[in-house]
C-alpha cells in the first residue's frame, strides 16, 4: 500500500509536473492519507487536527512568522503519515508492544520522512523533518537517532509537546482522559528530560490562556477539520451510518 501510494505521487508529478495546482493536489492527497492512517487510533479522524493546530499556536508564541506557523501546521498534521507501513494488529494493540513490534511501531518514523520526501510538496523537508524527529527527547534517549537538544529541529521539538499533550488529554482504554492541568503536570515532569525545558512553560502559559478565554477549546482547535471536505464527507457518512435502520 505504502509503495501505491508512492507510486502515485510520482506519476501524478510525471503528468502534471509541479505547478501550484499539481502541488496542492499531492498535498492534499498527503494530508487524507495522515488523516485516514491515525484514524485506526481514532476514528473522529480529528487528532491530527488538534496537534496541527496546537503546533501552530506554539510556533507563534515563540515569534515565527504566520506563513512559517502555518506551514508547520500542516507538517504536524502529517507526522505520523508513517504509521501507514505499520500493520494494523500493531498500531490498534490494547496491549504493551513485544519487542519486534515495538521496533515496528518505530518504523514509522523512517517511513514518514521517506514518503514525504518523495512528494516534493511545498515544506517538505519541514514536514520529513517532524515526521523523523518528533519522537527524539531532549536528553537524547529518544528515537530514532537518540539525538538531543537543540540537534533535534526546533519543528519537531514543537510538534512533540503538542503530540503529547493531546495523548494526555485524549481517553486511552488503560486511562481517563487528563484535565489540563494534570497534562501539563506531566509535561513539565518530563522538561529537560523528554521535552525542550525552554518550550514546555511557553506551551502552559498558550493553554492556560486558552482555557480561560475559549469557550469550545476543542472547537476551536479542529476548525481547519470543519473546513476539510474531507472530513465533511467522513463525518456524513459516520452519521448515516449511525441512522437507525427499520
């Protein structure tokens, strides 16, 4: 599947070469692709949405201009396109991983930065640089290079807290969701060891804020899904199948 849809990027670049039309079809394509890949993790297919938008908000508060936050939404939204090479059985587990399929479960993010790579889209190289790193940890016991500090690029660092903290704040079969604070708790608990000690008070003073002046917080972080036609044909769909039959 994975070299299908390789396949298909390359030829689609082949016929049409790469004029703004053609770009924003294979980004497109891309980004239903991430989307269709974490709904195996959740079927609201809105997760991507949330981390995306977090990463924006983050990359603003340290001074990034709005194109640049803007293009490092879209990269956060494909950072686990990867986990398409990754077998379902592995992915979905509601168990601790073995060894090999945890090593598995890693792949994906060699497997991520190669598709994306190969896509030649606009920031690509961004969104390859998130895909690969954004499981590194800043005292460098991360992977997949066990690099640390400020060698892992500073998208991916972003990409990381905002990763986190919506896994924290998301229901988990072995958990109840967290509250905020609790998130943010364990963030901070994991500064300078797991995550870059200089962003994650940045990213608690940006959710505290937003926690005291949104009124739908997760609203207003899936609005680019409500905007996706994608996610409007997949949310219709759910609902007819919801329909109660006679």
């Amino acid at each position: 599947m994975l070299e299908q849809h390789r396949s298909h990027l390359r030829r689609l670049q082949a016929e049409e070469g790469t004029s703004p039309a053609t770009l924003e079809r294979a980004a497109e394509m891309v980004q239903r692709l991430a989307i269709t890949t974490d709904m195996r993790e959740d079927p609201s297919g809105r997760r991507v949405f949330r981390v995306g938008c977090l990463s924006r908000l983050l990359a603003q508060e340290l001074g990034w201009s709005e194109p640049d936050a803007e293009a490092l939404e879209v990269a956060a939204r494909l950072h686990d396109v990867g986990k398409l090479g990754v077998a379902d059985d592995i992915v979905a587990a509601r168990r601790p991983l073995t060894a090999d399929e945890m090593q598995a479960m890693r792949s994906h993010c060699h497997v991520g930065a190669e598709l994306l790579r190969q896509t030649e889209l606009e920031n690509a190289r961004l969104a390859a640089d998130v895909a690969t790193y954004h499981h590194e940890a800043w005292d460098g016991s991360g992977y997949p290079h066990g690099i640390g500090g400020t060698a892992i690029p500073l998208a991916a660092r972003i990409v990381a807290i905002a990763d986190a903290f919506d896994a924290l704040t998301g229901e988990r079969p072995y958990r109840p969701a967290m509250g905020i604070e609790e998130a943010l708790a364990q963030l901070q608990a994991g500064a300078g060891s797991r995550y870059d000690p200089s962003l994650v008070p940045q990213f608690a003073a940006l959710m505290r804020r937003l926690r005291d002046t949104v009124a739908d917080l997760e609203a207003y972080l899936t609005e680019a899904a409500d905007r996706s036609p994608f996610m409007q044909v997949h949310r219709q769909l759910a609902e007819r199948l919801a329909e109660p039959r006679d």
